[in-house]
C-alpha cells in the first residue's frame, strides 16, 4: 500500500478544500449567485450543486452558500443516479467548510455515492466514482466503510482508461499519488492537464499549479513550464 498519514491525508483534504472560500459577511453578490438562489427555490438537486460550483469555480461562494446548499439536500432522498451523485457531492463541499465537525457525514457521502454508482455508474462520465475514488484515497479508512487509498486510486485510474478526454480525471489521479507521496506516477496526468490548462476551470487551474510545486521536477514534452510557486494552500 502508499504510505502516508491517514490523519495527515484528512488534515490536508480539509484545507485543500476549504481555501479560496469568501467571508459570510460579502454583501455584493458575485455573477452566478441568482442562479444559485433560483436553484435553492427549485428544490433541484442537480441544479443545487451545478450552480453551487460555478461559484466555487471561480471563487466566488461562501461558506454559508455551502451550508444552505447542503440543508436543502440534507434530510430528502430520490432513487435516481442524479440525487444521489447530488448529495453525495454537495455534502463533501459542506464538509470541507464544516473541517473534522462534520466527519460524521463522510460515511452517509460514501453511501449516497455508491448508490449514484449502483443506479447509473456512466452518469456524467463516472462523477460518483470520481468522487468515492479521491475520497477513499484523501480519509482515514476509519471514516469509511467501503474502501481504502489503495481502492481509490484504482478507481480514479479506471476511470482515466474508461474517460481520457476528461482531464478532471487525469487531475484527480495527479492529485491522488500527490497525496499519497509518490509524485512519479502523476507526470503524466500533470502533463496532459496542462496541455488543456485553458480550459480548465479557475479551482482547477490553481490545484494544477499547486501539484506542480509539489510534484518537484515535471517535464512535459511541447508545454511551457509553469511555475511553481504556489497559488495558496492546498
């Protein structure tokens, strides 16, 4: 198995997760935000969580945002791949601004992400897979039930073979072997995101910059080299 610190693993999701959230108190409203409320009136989860991400994308949430996206999920439930994938994810996002006072969630994210997988393992190109392979890998197994780093990385390289056009893919397995110390192994998918670094989005682009530094030496044939310093905090 990789080593590294479970605990250490967690600490570093919880902080990677939670930078470049904006404070509660902004009055004026970001672009993006009247779609997120009209969302919050539908009651769609989808909906909840495409609009949810466009603020984080750029920025542009806050911690509140987080909180009441994930308060109009919370207590309902719907058999389709699209809910389930929804809560799953919205709920990781409230964990990330909750730090170790919503662990406890993390087990009800697993549930709710496998079912996604049960009920559609294809829906939105494996996003439910994706999203159990980086949490198996970054949480103490203790958190979960279901799985482990060795099971998540797994995942997230099936995914890449079944989805290479999907450099979120390839960026979440750059990310995993990161995390778990073994940075040779992401040079390639370091590679192939920055050959699409434009089209990724602004979150993306900062964790691809931060994976850099923290890979050391990358070298991509054709691509101009990106600095290494890094953006904030993972």
């Amino acid at each position: 198995m990789l080593a590294s610190s479970p605990s250490a693993r967690f600490r570093l999701l919880l902080v990677m997760l939670a930078a470049g959230t904006l404070s509660a108190c902004v009055v004026l409203r970001p672009p993006g935000y009247g779609d997120f409320k009209a969302a919050l009136k539908t009651g769609e989860a989808l909906r909840i969580y495409d609009t949810l991400e466009a603020l984080i994308a750029n920025d542009h949430d806050t911690r509140t945002d987080r909180k009441i996206a994930w308060q109009a999920l919370r207590d309902r439930n719907e058999d389709t791949a699209g809910f389930q994938f929804a809560w799953a994810a919205v709920g990781g996002r409230f964990v990330q601004y909750k730090g170790l006072l919503a662990v406890n969630l993390l087990k009800d994210i697993e549930r709710h992400a496998r079912l996604s997988v049960t009920l559609d393992p294809h829906f939105r190109n494996g996003a439910a897979l994706r999203l159990l392979g980086t949490l198996y890998v970054v949480a103490p197994s203790t958190f979960v039930e279901h799985g482990d780093s060795e099971l998540g990385l797994e995942m997230l390289e099936e995914l890449v073979r079944d989805h290479p056009a999907d450099y979120e893919n390839h960026l979440r397995v750059a990310e995993a072997y990161i995390t778990l110390n073994d940075p040779a192994p992401a040079a390639e998918h370091l590679c192939v995101c920055l050959a699409v670094m434009d089209q990724m989005r602004k979150d993306d682009q900062k964790l691809l910059v931060n994976l850099f530094a923290d890979a050391g030496a990358v070298d991509c044939p054709g691509s101009t080299p990106i600095p290494v310093k890094k953006t904030h905090k993972r």
